[in-house]
C-alpha cells in the first residue's frame, strides 16, 4: 500500500520569503505553528490515503486523460486564511486566484476516480495553499492581528504547470512527498 495523494506543485518566492519571517516570528508563533516546508507546497486536488501499489498505473492514465487538454496557466495567491474557522483555527493557507480553469479536468478526474472505485474526500474543492498547522491555541488573539494584516494581502503569482501523483511517506521529521507520475500541462498557448 501507498499513503497517495494528487496535487498541483505551487513555488512562490515572495510567498517562501514571508514564510521564514513568519516561521521565525517569536510573537506569532506563540500559538505552537508546524511550518510546512516549502518544498512540499502544493494544492491537493484529491487526497486518496492507503492504495495499492497495483493501482498507480490507472491513476496514471486517469490524471494523463483528464488533463490533456489543460494548458499552463498562471494564478494569484492572494490572502491568508485558517480552516475551519478563526475561533477554531487548525490550518494557515494562502488563497489561490484563477483556478476555474482547472474544473472541467477536476471534475473528469473525480468522476474516473469514483467509477474505478476509489474512495477520496468529497469536499467541494478550496484550492489552498497550507502554510502551517496550529497545534496550540492558548495564544491565539496574538494570532487574529495578524490573520487580519494579511487577509487580502497579495503574494504574487505561481505558474501552475503540471498535476502530480504523490506518495506522502509519514517520517518522524514530517512528511516526505514522492513524485510517482507527473502530467505536464500544455504550454503552447501560455495563459496568463
């Protein structure tokens, strides 16, 4: 079994630079934050847990179909916000502009998925970027000021180029993201 995953790779330098400030803020981090490394940001797009080994060669041709005719575009990441709400806050996310392009290869993947069989969280999709998870709220109005500082605030943009089939391999230094199979967006006619 593989611990699988489907996701879009997201890299923003302004958005890494703000993240150390962050990670080393002594003020903000009184609420206990564990920092997710940049080099495992990504946007999941489907969350699959424990599968079999044998079904990465369908999920592969699944991903390769559905996103065919995708081409490379380029969104915003604009905003913070926590999920599942500011009185309960257990993940800081970056907000992500621009991803209706992405729906009708979403919505051709969910349905593959479902019909092969596949068990995934059905939650409509956010598309987020997850900064950090909150393991201590003892301090957190410290926190709210600076939620609301960067609300709105505006990170720059990604280029969003390719979906990826991830193994997420558990370790106690966290989690390890493997690229299984990577579908490579279409860039010849380059959204912007």
């Amino acid at each position: 079994m593989k611990r699988l995953f489907i996701g879009i790779p997201i890299l923003s330098k302004k958005a890494v630079q703000l993240a150390e400030i962050w990670r080393n803020d002594q003020f903000l981090n009184q609420t206990r934050m564990s920092w997710v490394k940049p080099d495992n940001w990504h946007i999941t797009l489907f969350f699959l847990g424990d599968t079999p080994e044998s079904a990465v060669d369908l999920l592969q041709q699944m991903i390769d179909e559905s996103f065919s005719r995708v081409e490379t575009s380029i969104s915003g990441l604009s905003g913070v916000g926590v999920f599942p709400n500011s009185h309960n806050p257990k993940v800081l996310w970056l907000g992500l502009d621009n991803f209706e392009f992405l729906m009708p290869a979403y919505t051709i993947l969910r349905e593959m998925l479902t019909q092969n069989g596949f068990l995934f969280d059905n939650k409509p999709l956010k598309p987020h970027l997850s900064l950090a998870r909150v393991r201590n709220q003892n301090h957190r109005t410290s926190f709210e000021p600076w939620l609301n500082e960067y609300r709105h605030f505006n990170f720059g943009s990604v280029t969003l180029n390719r979906v990826v089939l991830f193994e997420s391999i558990l370790t106690p230094q966290g989690p390890v993201y493997k690229s299984l199979f990577v579908k490579e967006l279409d860039n010849n006619s380059f959204r912007k």
